[in-house]
C-alpha cells in the first residue's frame, strides 16, 4: 500500500493532536502500572523495582502514543517489540509498516 504524502501528514497530525490530548501519566501512576502496562518493561531500576519501562501502553491513546514514539525514536528491535506489545494488548489497532 503507498501512502501519498497528504495522507502521511494527516496521519501525523492525527498521532500529533492524540498525544497532546491524553492525559499524561503521574509518576505515581506510572510506578503503580504492571509490567503488562508496559511495551518495554524496564529492568527495575526506580523505586521499589519499577518505573524503568518505556512506552506505558495502559489504554488505546498510549498505545497509539508509544507506536508513534517508538517510530520515530526507537531501534529496529524496539520498534518489533513495541509492535508486538501493543498488538497483544489492543489488536484492533493498526500497526502500519515499517
């Protein structure tokens, strides 16, 4: 499937406006998720073992936000990884291609 460049740019202001609209985690909350909560659980370095994951995938808008993240930031091995994590968890999200 080839995607035009007006329909890349809409996509990304899409992910754009979905990231500056969801409700940005505490670091309380972030330390309370589960492993689960995480596409890549961390190696228990904070407190009490946790907050050392990356991309919290606790809902669809975080899932969303860590597959953006992740495309734009991360290693090709993050990149399966979080693919991977969020489809698991949300399958009806689209995963789009690398």
């Amino acid at each position: 499937m080839k995607i035009t460049q007006s329909k890349l740019k809409e996509l990304i202001k899409e992910e754009l406006e979905a990231v500056l609209s969801e409700k940005d985690l505490s670091a309380k909350e972030r330390r309370d998720l589960p492993d689960s909560d995480f596409a890549l659980a961390g190696k228990g370095e904070g407190p009490k073992g946790k907050q050392a994951g990356s991309y919290p995938i606790p809902d669809e808008k975080h899932a969303r936000s860590a597959l953006s993240l992740v495309a734009q930031h991360g290693t090709p091995a993050e990149k399966a990884k979080v693919r991977a994590a969020v489809k698991r968890k949300f399958p009806g999200i689209d995963q789009g291609k690398e």
